[in-house]
C-alpha cells in the first residue's frame, strides 16, 4: 500500500501493507494518537486506498477517485464531526449515518465514513454505532478517529482493528528497533551462535544511554523468558536469563553498550559450565 504520505509510524505502514495483501483491510479501524500524528493523514489514505480505481499500488493518488478523495469531494468518503468546533458527534448524527449506509455508494465499490473525534461521543452515540458495525453493509467501512482510543466504550472496541500512531521522530522506531534488537540477540543465546551473539552485541553501542540499556535488558530477559516457556532450550536459556539480571545490575552503574556485550559473550561461552 502506498502509505509514504504518513510520516514515521514504519510499523503500522507495514501491519497495514501486509494485511492488504493477505487477509485484505477491515472494515472498521480505530485510529488513534496525539494531534499531530498523522491519524487524518492515515484515515485519509486508508480510505483513497479502498476507494481507488487505478492500478498497482493503492492509493495511486491520480485516478479520479483519489484526486476527489484528497480535494475532499469524494462522494463515497463522508467525513462527519461534531455539529460546531468543539463539539462531539451527536447521536442524530450517527442515527444519520446508519440511514445513509444502507444506500448503496455512488461512484465505488464502497463506502467510507471518517468519524472526527469518536473518543468524545457520549455512550449513547458509541452504541448508536454497534448495530452498524457489526452487521452494517459490506460496502461500508468506518475509520474512526480518537485521540485516545480508550475513551472508545469497549463494545466499539471489540468491533474494530485498532491503530495508533505516534508523532513522527517519537520515540517509535527506538522502541521498535529495541525490541528487534532482544529478538536477535535471545536468538543468537538460544542458538548458542557465538559469531552471532557477537556480530549482534556490537550493535550495543557506546552511545546507548544507561536507560536505554536497560530497557534492552528487560526485553531481553522478556523474550528469553517468553522462549524458555516455548520448548526452547530450557537449560541454556535460563543460564542466560540469569547472566542478563547480573547485567542489568551492571547496566545500573556506570557501563557501556561495548562492556554489556563483552560480558555476555564472556558469560555465555566462557564461564565455566
Ligand atoms: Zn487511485
């Protein structure tokens, strides 16, 4: 799916791309995050992408149906908000929307409905729309954006795929990398592959900060863990859950990425058995 358009926020781009090309798109997302995190942006091209008629990637931002998505005159992309600034869609409004739904689309094959500040509805509006989601018609997809999504009433919730986002150069893609790096790293452990513990401990680097460290260290004893409980190697795995508490011990104090790695190669493949 042709998502550049959002900026940052790699891994919903890619959870959304995969299940295009696998199960295909939901009929209903949550979209949620802080002002200035793109969900408008998202909702926007998630809704091109299912109205779009051109070929190959969608959305391909030229076909008719795109450009009268981005101008905003899409006939099949309704955008509904509260009645004046400020305030949250009403339940009229959604009773509206459920009546407009069943008329087939204009132009597409469906139907889009971008609901602006859905965290701010009242239980009585947020029930209005269950019916709709759950047994709405095929053709009709709802985005809807929260700032939070848990101002979302769990019955919307369940009914919905949810997608948060983060401002773009957040501390997403930290987080994210982090935790590919633990994934790599109870890998190499597990596989007992000195080379490859090596190779992926250098990526420890000096820079990292003592925090960083030992957020690193608890995702690593995390997924350790996680593949003991598999049937991984119990014996070994436990050893190096053991070896990375003393490490974060160590991580407490004044030590580097370089010496973390060092003594986790050591304490691996070293230390007497
Ligand atoms: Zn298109």
């Amino acid at each position: 799916m042709n998502l550049f358009a959002l900026a940052g926020n790699e891994r919903v781009k890619e959870q959304l791309s995969q299940q295009e090309k696998g199960r295909g798109l939901s009929h209903a997302y949550i979209i949620s995050g802080p002002a200035g995190s793109g969900r408008h942006t998202l909702a926007r091209l998630l809704g091109s992408a299912m109205l779009c008629t051109g070929q190959g990637e969608k959305p391909c931002g030229i076909c008719v149906s795109c450009q009268k998505a981005a101008k905003g005159i899409h006939p099949d992309m309704t955008l509904i908000s509260g009645s004046e600034p400020g305030k949250p869609i009403a339940v009229d409004q959604v009773r509206a929307l459920r009546a407009d739904a069943y008329i087939r689309p204009n132009e597409g094959e469906r139907k889009v409905y971008l609901l602006e500040d859905a965290d701010q509805m009242n239980p009585s509006a947020q029930n209005a729309m269950l019916k709709l989601l759950e047994e709405g018609p095929a053709y009709a997809v709802f985005l809807i954006i929260a700032g939070n999504a848990g101002g979302l009433l769990q019955t919307v919730r369940s009914r919905c795929e949810e997608t948060a986002l983060i401002p773009a150069g957040e501390t997403e893609e930290t987080d994210w990398e982090r935790r590919k790096l633990a994934e790599k790293l109870a890998a190499a452990l597990e596989r007992a592959s000195e080379p490859e513990l090596l190779e992926t401990a250098m990526a420890l680097d000096a820079k990292r900060g003592r925090e960083e460290l030992s957020a690193l260290l608890d995702l690593l004893e995390e997924e350790l863990a996680l593949r003991a409980a598999r049937d991984g190697d119990r014996r070994r795995l436990m050893r190096a859950v053991e070896l990375v508490r003393k490490l974060r011990g160590a991580a407490k104090l004044n030590v580097n990425g370089g010496q973390l790695s060092g003594w986790l190669c050591a304490g691996m493949f070293d230390a007497p058995r």
